[in-house]
C-alpha cells in the first residue's frame, strides 16, 4: 500500500496488479526524499518515525477493510483510494510465473513443489490466496475504495488517477512477468471451468470473462 497525507490518496496494492510501478511512479508525490531516507533509516534501526512521513505504514498487500479497522471509517474515507484489478485467469498465470522467476519469494518453494501448472491452479482453487474482492469490498459487501481500475486499462485508468489527484506521473513497468504465451494457453476446459468456480465473485463483480 501507499499513502500520501500530501496529496490525500491511498492505494490498496492487490498483487501482480502492478502495484510496484504504481508505488513507484506516485512515491514522489508522498513526501520529500529527505523524508523517505529518515523513515528507511529509523526504520531499520527498528525506531519509531512521525506518522505522516511514512508512506508505508502497512504491510504490502493490506486490505481496505484492514486499513478501515485500524485507522477508522471516517479518516480512511478522508483518502481517495484506490486499487487496481484483473481478469482472474490471467492474474493466477501472472502469479504462477513471478513466483516461479523469484526464489527470494516467500510462495516460490511452495509452487516448485508443487510442479506442474494444474497442479497450481488445484491449490489456488483449494487453499491459495484470496479474492480480489477480498481487498477491496467489506464483508457485507460494500464497496471500500474511491475508485478501481483495471489493469487492462491500465494507461487510461492510472491516467484518471493522476487526474483525480491532481500530479503528473509516468508509469513504469517494474515486476512484469515475461512470458512466451498468452495466458489462454495455459488452461484447458477442466481448469477454466475451476478458477470460474473460484473465482466467480471477482468474474461477476469486475464483469471478466476467460
């Protein structure tokens, strides 16, 4: 996540949704690099840092609702927020690749044992991660964030964000998952029909189709 009390926004960061190019390109809008440089510091030195410089004062992958119990309703909804979603079949290949080309990655043990891409699916169908809903909507269904793009728009829609937030920034691309082919060839008709099964509030919600 990052969150600027400059400039007002806060982004929930849902994995492989570019959330690194996204932290990267906006970070300059969050505070000064003198800042940033203290809080890595008093950070590392495990010391507390002014509340207001840290741009990261959450685990990575925070959830909305996370965010809304601990800093309250009223203060979260002081942000614009936002986050960034994706056609769920194409997001678990993403996944499945970044993992696999990252051995620093805490899930990259777990997906070599694991072997083979069904098998993979099998476990995120099973057990794996949440929904992307998950990160974004309360349990009883409301919609948290300000504003949720889509990565297949990705261009247009971070270009709306800067927009609402009123700064200039270009997006680089950091964390990309380089692969030979479209994710459609990765599924057959057994693993479509279970990341549907799975996946079926994100495919409805976010109206995505494989």
């Amino acid at each position: 996540m990052l969150i600027s009390h400059r400039h007002n926004f806060l982004f929930v960061h849902v994995y492989k949704n570019a959330g690194m190019s996204i932290s990267k390109a906006l970070s300059p809008y969050t505070v000064s690099r003198y800042q940033r440089e203290t809080v890595r510091v008093l950070k590392q030195l495990r010391l507390p840092c002014p509340v207001s410089w840290d741009p990261t004062p959450f685990d990575t992958h925070v959830t909305a609702a996370e965010l809304v119990a601990e800093m309250g309703r009223e203060r979260f909804d002081s942000f614009f927020s936002f986050a960034i979603v994706r056609n769920p079949w194409d997001w678990l290949v993403s996944l499945h690749s970044y993992v696999l080309k990252n051995p620093q990655h805490h899930l990259h043990q777990l997906f070599r044992e694991l072997g083979s891409f069904q098998d993979y699916i099998h476990w995120q169908c099973e057990d794996g991660l949440p929904l992307q809903r998950d990160f974004l909507f309360s349990d009883e269904g409301e919609q948290l964030v300000s504003f949720i793009g889509r990565y297949e728009e990705l261009e247009r829609d971070f270009e709306e964000i800067c927009n609402k937030l009123g700064v200039s920034a270009t997006l680089p691309r950091l964390n990309v998952s380089r692969r030979s082919r479209a994710f459609r060839e990765f599924y057959d008709e057994q693993l479509v029909e279970m990341v549907r099964e799975k996946y079926q509030a994100d495919i409805d919600l976010f109206g995505y189709r494989f």
